[in-house]
C-alpha cells in the first residue's frame, strides 16, 4: 500500500475486512486529520462501486451531527476511495475491551445514540449495521457518531431474501430476526431498534446475548431463542433496563420500540431516576413511545389453521416422507405470504429452502423454475464451508456418477463443486428422456437429507411446462426419496379438470405418492378489521373496515394496497394531538 493517495498522507492502517480496508492520515494542504476507506478489490464490481458510491451520498446528504462526515470520493489505482472525518474517537467496542460503562455512563451513550438513530429515521435511513464497531466515541470532545453505511438503505421497507447465513448482510450477532430473511417479515426502521437492543446488552453485560461459532444456530437464536436477562447475569442491574432492553429486543418489530424516541423518552425517566434518588424504580415503558410512520402490520391474519397445516407436513418430512403440498387460491390471497412461514422450522432444522417461478411468457423453457430453485441450491452449498462442501461434493458426485454433465448442462452451478464432467453418449429421445429422469432423481436424493431437509416451492403452478410436471412426478413417485416436502402454488380459477397440473396430480395420486391440498379463500370481515386495527393501533375502526371489505372482499393484498392509498392521498394520517 502506498503511503499516499491524491493529496492525502496515510498514516496507519486501522481495520481490513473482506471488502474494505480502513486508514488514518491527513489531507496534506490543511494536516486535517481524516480516515480512508478504501475499496479492497482491484478493478471491483458495477454493484461494489454503486454501494460505495450510494454509502458516500447517503452520509454527505445527512445533515445530522451524529453522522461522520465525508470530505471527498476519488478513484485510487484500480479502486476508489471515500474520505471521512476523524475526530479522534474510539469505537465502542474498543473502548468496550478496556474497561466497563457503569450505568451512568451506558445511559448518557444509549440516550445519545437512540436521539442520532431517530434522526436518521425520519429522513428514511434504515442503518442495518448498528453495532458497538460501528459507534465511535471520542471522551475528550464528548462527540459521539454512527459509522459505517456500507449497506444503509434508503428505502422505507425492503424485502431481504433467504440465503445462507454465511452471506447476510450485516454483522450476524446484531442483526434483526426479520434481516436474516428467515422471518417471513419486510425490513423496516425497526431492524435497527433490535441491533440497538443487541448493542446495549452488550455494552452493559459485557457479553453477546447469543453467541456461536455456528451461524446458522446463530440465526436460529435470533429467531426463536430467549437471551438471558441482564439483571439475571448482574443484579445490580435494575429490572426495568432489563425491560428496557428486552423490549427493543423482541422477536417481532410490532412488540420493540416503535420510534427511537420513545426509547430516548424511557432511558432519560431512568437518567433522571437515578441522578436525583440514586436508583431506577419500574414504570410502564413506552408511554411516549409514538411512530407517525405508516406500517401495515405484518401478521398473517385467518391463516391459523393453514399455518398448522403447513408446519405438520414440514414436521412430518423432518421425519422421513416425502410430500407435496398444494396451495391453492385467487391472485393476491396470500399464497407465498403463507408459504414462507416455513422458514423458521426450516432453520431449525437447518434445512435448505428453495423456490422457482413459472413464467407464462417462458413456458418453451423446459425446467424453468425447477432449474431456478436448485441453482439457488447450488449457490447455498458453495457458500458453505471447506469442509462441508468437500462432503457435499463426494455425495453430488456419487449421486450422478458418469451422467453428471446431463445436470450441469441446465444447473451450471454444479460444476463448480462436482467439477468438469464427461460427454454421454447420445441416445434416442425417449431413452435420454429416461437417462435424464433417472439422473436427476438421483441427483435430487443426494439434496434431500435428515439433517437437512428440503423444501422445493414451486410458483404459478398453472404455468408449469409438461416437461417439469413430469419431473415432479418423477421425483414424487420415487419410492426411495425421503425428506423433501415439494410445495407448489397456483391460482385455481385459471386451471380446470383437464388442465395438464391436475392431471399429473392425478398421476402422483394413483402412483401412491403423498398429496396434501390447502385451499385459500380470502378473509372474513373480523380478520379484515383486526388488521386495521393493528395498523391503525385503533380499537374502533369497524367504520372503516366496512368499505374497505366491501372493496376488497378480503382479499389480503388489494386491502393493504388500499389503505396505502388512503394513506398517500392523506384520507389515513396520524393525528399528533390525539395520539391516534
């Protein structure tokens, strides 16, 4: 590394990571201290240059005080780099390593970071990498400010997507239930409320709520897990910052501080409590805890007993079968809203979920969205580590033996754990046809596992292409499969009896292969205005429910796109004088 770029003099190196590596030096013309961060790679992706480049607009468009600040974006060698402040402070997980926060201190530090994070909030800024590294404290000055906003998202809401643990964004021990994509939830605000949770634990316990050297257990933790309580491991912490931190710590963003201010509003009634009589007595928390953001809640509503359902076949492929499920309904019923219920169970039994989409304009690509599913596969297997990898590559290569060429020709992927495999021979169509099912049957046995179960979901069914409806009859009347579950969902009132699914259901069916059905129908007005009524944190809102059913009929997802509209066109608002 050269010991200059541009006009700037580097001085030390302070962090690397995988991505990025951090130094201290000064800006020659004016000896201004700053910090460097400096993208890792030579010559690095479109999608690495548009993350840093979206990292230096997001910080120099906050007008925040609590935010470091950027003094310049410029290209070095084959990369680029981001110039920052340095204000000479320390992250608190440094200072962490050298002494405790007594519980004044963690006070101070919580209720300033809490007032930054309602700042950034209320311009839209969703964090999601609140940790003590990424808080820097400077004593002397007594500046304290937010760092890192390498996957910061502007957005209001996203939709993180399930993938192996290894390759989350975000530091793995802070992040939210739902930043796991594990959660069936959007990610909002509230995501970096829970990481806050995590943060403050630590600081004032000295210890992670969860740790593991296993991520996926690490995941699991964060889904369903209790942390012990902070007064529990140090009784001379009060019970009601135990709470404190419990409740920024729930498992569902609706149960967590809804507003960081709310949370600033509790932490100063301890703040004071403690300066004037020396002690925190209990008080009900969130009285002032108040979000004028509106935020559908995001349970699903009349799906309980579908939910069981859908659990029990899991459970019961946990054992040994092999299953398909069936789920049925009108567009927007909330087919793959329940189906990603799943995820959870799957975690906990480290499984492996995988999905794939039928496309009416792709029905000339045999395989489409079975292809799509098992290359997600493909790619969740390549990020595990050596060692399992090394075991999953004899398991691939045993399972295809000399035909392995036949899978990598649609799953490209596979070749890069099983390697570069032979030609086979050409044969009459309906012998490769064969060839290829037995191949692919073997293939799809090697995936499915006691210790890792799979669950293969299939969408648009009514799109499928006759060339996948028989490979899933395959694999579903293989007497030898076990420890699969094969979800499919489609939209019963574009499919007939003589439709080609119902007929290759039929064909399972006769072939004794297991078929459940669950057949969707939209909402009762109760479910509807419950609904509306946690959204609106409102008991009397039958008044709007009313024509908002008689819209909608219930369907799921035209009422939540409806009262977006009621909203956007301010006939929904929060009134600041009534709280309501």
């Amino acid at each position: 590394m050269e010991s200059k770029i541009a006009e700037f003099q580097i001085r030390e190196k302070l962090y690397e990571s995988d991505k990025s590596l951090i130094f201290c030096g000064i800006r020659e013309h004016d000896n201004l201290p700053v910090i460097l961060k400096i993208l890792r790679q030579d010559y690095p992706s479109p999608a690495e240059l548009i993350r840093y480049r979206q990292e230096y607009d997001i910080i120099g468009n906050l007008k925040i005080s609590g935010v470091i600040k950027t003094y310049g974006f410029l290209k070095y060698q084959n990369t680029i780099a981001i110039i920052l402040e340095d204000f000479g402070g320390k992250s608190l997980r440094q200072l962490l390593a050298e002494r405790s926060f007594v519980m004044s201190e963690w006070l101070s530090l919580a209720i300033r970071i809490a007032g930054i994070m309602g700042e950034l909030h209320a311009t839209n800024i969703i964090h999601k990498d609140i940790n003590p590294g990424n808080i820097v404290f400077n004593h002397e000055t007594d500046e304290l400010k937010i760092i890192d906003f390498g996957i910061a998202s502007i957005l209001p809401r996203e939709n993180p997507t399930l993938q192996n643990p290894e390759q989350l964004e975000g530091t793995l021990a802070y992040i939210s239930p739902e930043q796991t994509g594990r959660m069936n939830r959007s990610l909002d605000y509230r995501t970096d409320i829970y990481s806050l949770g995590v943060t403050l634990y630590e600081l004032l316990t000295r210890r992670l709520p969860f740790k593991s050297d296993d991520a996926m257990e690490l995941v699991h933790c964060h889904l369903a897990r209790k942390p012990v309580l902070p007064h529990e491991l140090d009784p001379n912490i009060p019970v009601i910052i135990s709470d404190i931190i419990m409740k920024l710590m729930a498992k569902t963003a609706e149960e967590r501080y809804q507003s960081a201010w709310g949370l600033q509003s509790d932490l100063k009634k301890c703040q004071i409590q403690l300066a004037s009589i020396g002690a925190i007595r209990s008080f009900v928390l969130g009285q002032n805890d108040i979000s004028s953001k509106f935020q559908i809640h995001q349970k699903l509503y009349g799906r309980e007993a579908e939910i069981a359902q859908l659990l029990s076949a899991f459970e019961r492929i946990s054992s040994e079968t092999g299953e398909m499920l069936l789920v049925s309904g009108y567009s927007g019923i909330g087919k793959t809203a329940l189906i990603r219920e799943i995820y959870r169970p799957v975690t906990e039994r480290r499984g492996y979920f995988v999905s794939g989409k039928f496309d009416p304009f792709r029905r000339d690509i045999p395989y489409s969205a079975i292809v799509n599913a098992f290359k997600d596969m493909i790619k969740q297997l390549l990020s595990e580590k050596e060692t399992r990898l090394a075991q999953w590559k004899t398991k691939l290569q045993k399972s295809v033996g000399n035909n392995g060429q036949l899978i990598v020709k649609i799953i490209p992927e596979l070749g890069l754990i099983i390697g570069k495999q032979p030609e086979v021979p050409v044969l009459p169509p309906a012998e490769s046809q064969n060839r290829f099912n037995i191949v692919f049957r073997n293939f799809f046995r090697a995936l499915c596992d006691k210790d890792h179960p799979l669950v293969l979901f299939t969408d648009d069914l009514q799109w499928a292409d006759f060339a996948s409806l028989n490979l899933l009859k395959v694999l579903m009347t293989d007497p030898e499969n076990r420890y699969f579950l094969i979800i499919g969902a489609y939209r019963d009132n574009e499919v007939n009896p003589a439709h080609p699914l119902i007929l290759t259901i039929e064909d399972i069916r006769k072939a004794e292969g297991v078929v459940h059905h669950l057949q969707l129908q939209n909402l009762c007005f109760e479910d509807v205005d419950a609904l509306i009524s946690d959204t609106l944190l409102n008991k009397e809102t039958q008044a709007l429910t009313r024509p908002v059913y008689e819209k909608t009929l219930g369907n799921p997802f035209f009422t939540k796109e409806l009262l977006k509209s009621l909203h956007d066109e301010g006939l929904l608002f929060f009134d600041v004088g009534t709280r309501t």
